[in-house]
C-alpha cells in the first residue's frame, strides 16, 4: 500500500476537494513546488506566498467575503524559531486566518504553542489526525464546515479504522478486544498513537479509544463518549496534548482512574505504559 507524506496526502485530498467545490481555495506560505497537484488542476484558485507579511491575512479575508472556502497553508523556513530553534509560526498568522473564516493547516513542530489557544476559540475545530486515512477525513470534513478549522497534520502510524467515509470523523474511533476492556488506553497525536499501538501490540487485552478532535467543544464530548462504556483509563499523548485531555476525562469521570502518559518523540516506553495499565486496573 503507497503511504504519503502529511503534506502530500493533504494536497491530494484538497485537489479533489476542490474538483467538487469551486469554492474551495489554496493558499500556502511555501515557495511555488514543482507538480503541485492543487495548481496544476485548479490554477486560477492557488497562491503561493512565500513572503506574507499582512497580505495573507486580507487575502483570506476578501476571499471568504467573495464566498469562498480558503485553506491556509503555514510553514516557517529559518525564520522565527521556538527556544530550542525549531521554527515556529506566528501566532498572528493562524490567529488573523482563523478569525476571517479560514481553515488553517500547519504542522505540529512549527505549532508549539498554539494548541491552548486555538481549542478555547469559540467554533474552531481543532484536529490532531494520524495517518493518511485521517488526514484525508479531516479535510473533507473542514470543506464541508462552514466553520473554519485548525488541522494540525504530521506524520504518523495508521489509526484504528482502515478507511473513513465521507460521513462525519467520529469523536471516539474504538478499538476492543473480545468482551469489554478492564482497562482502555486513549491516544491522540502521532506520538500517542504510536505508542498505544505498540502497547496494545504487547498486550492486546487492553483496549483502545482514538481521539481526533481536541478542541473543548469536541473532547469534552468525547469523554462523554468514553465515560458510558467500562473500564479505567490511562491517557498517552505528547505532552501539550496530555493535560488538557487528562482535565477532559477525569472532569467527565471524577470517580475512576485516569492516569497520562507523555508519548515523547524518540522516547516512547511501552513498559511505562503497560506499567500504568497495570496500576490502574489494580486500583492505582
């Protein structure tokens, strides 16, 4: 099976997108790329900006006015960085986007920041997809909204479902095993969702509930989700992920277990989450 970068599958997905939606546009802060697929099919309704200044922000603005449906690309070259150097995007830019009805793509390592602000927003959907199979659920789903959304896309393993429709992304994908789980993990991002694959890998009796959406409206509604089925859970997600959705379930279920997990890059432990599994289903 070809698999593709988050970036190709997203460029891929939008083209035929926009092959149904005239309304649909692309505008990208990278340099113009060769075989871009979203230029060469739909030229008239791509922009390259690789130098944006303010001018992104009133493109987005008078392209929503004129009915339109733009998607904002951000990424940063070796402009602005985060403390330990890595690039980073304004914040103004995906804020002044978002604010004049755009949805806003950008990957997770140039977004250190900005997961606290965009899931307080009032109607922004804000999604963390992993695999191709998402990525491309999640763009569909946002060309439907008349919301803007905030797609936070990266890399990452396949999820717990091999393909999405175009029915709604569910709030909860689960994953169980024979009768209900005593103890269910709950991934979200590309770094918990590895690591809960290679826990359940290890030890397939425990079950698993897939989070994409975790802005407030949404995760709460998915722990909600949770809350009705058995069983205790433990959390694994990087670390600007894990509080807010420990706060999220343990809110909804202020008498079980919930304990977290940080799904470090480079420094995902399987024992420490089967560690946690094994504390929690003793009552820990």
């Amino acid at each position: 099976m070809v698999t593709h970068s988050w970036r190709d599958a997203f460029r891929s997905e939008l083209t035929a997108v926009a092959g149904r939606d005239g309304r649909v546009v692309c505008l990208e802060t990278l340099p113009r790329a060769k075989d871009h697929p979203f230029e060469a099919a739909h030229p008239d309704r791509f922009f390259s900006l690789p130098h944006v200044g303010s001018v992104l922000t009133q493109m987005a603005t008078g392209l929503g006015a004129a009915g339109f449906r733009p998607f904002v690309v951000l990424t940063v070259g070796g402009g602005g960085g985060a403390g330990d150097g890595r690039p980073v995007v304004p914040p103004a830019w995906w804020r002044d986007c978002l604010e004049a009805g755009a949805t806003v793509v950008v990957p997770p390592e140039a977004f250190p920041d900005g997961y606290d602000e965009v899931r307080r927003m009032p109607g922004v959907p804000l999604a963390v997809p992993c695999g191709e199979a998402e990525i491309r659920a999640v763009v569909r789903q946002a060309a439907r909204s008349p919301r803007p959304h905030c797609l936070v896309l990266g890399e990452g393993p396949g999820t717990v479902r091999g393909a999405y429709g175009e029915g709604e992304v569910p709030l909860v994908s689960w994953e169980l095993t024979g009768t209900a789980a005593d103890t269910r993990l709950v991934s979200v991002g590309a770094a918990g969702t590895r690591l809960a694959l290679a826990a359940r890998a290890a030890a397939p009796r425990l079950g698993h509930a897939h989070l994409v959406y975790v802005d407030e409206v949404r995760l709460s509604a998915a722990a909600g989700e949770i809350a009705g089925r058995p069983g205790k859970l433990v959390v694994i997600a990087a670390p600007r992920l894990l509080d807010p959705v420990l706060r999220a379930m343990r809110a909804r279920m202020p008498d079980r277990p919930v304990l977290g997990v940080p799904a470090c890059a480079g420094r995902a432990d399987v024992a420490q989450v089967l560690a946690a599994a094994a504390g929690v289903s003793a009552g820990g």
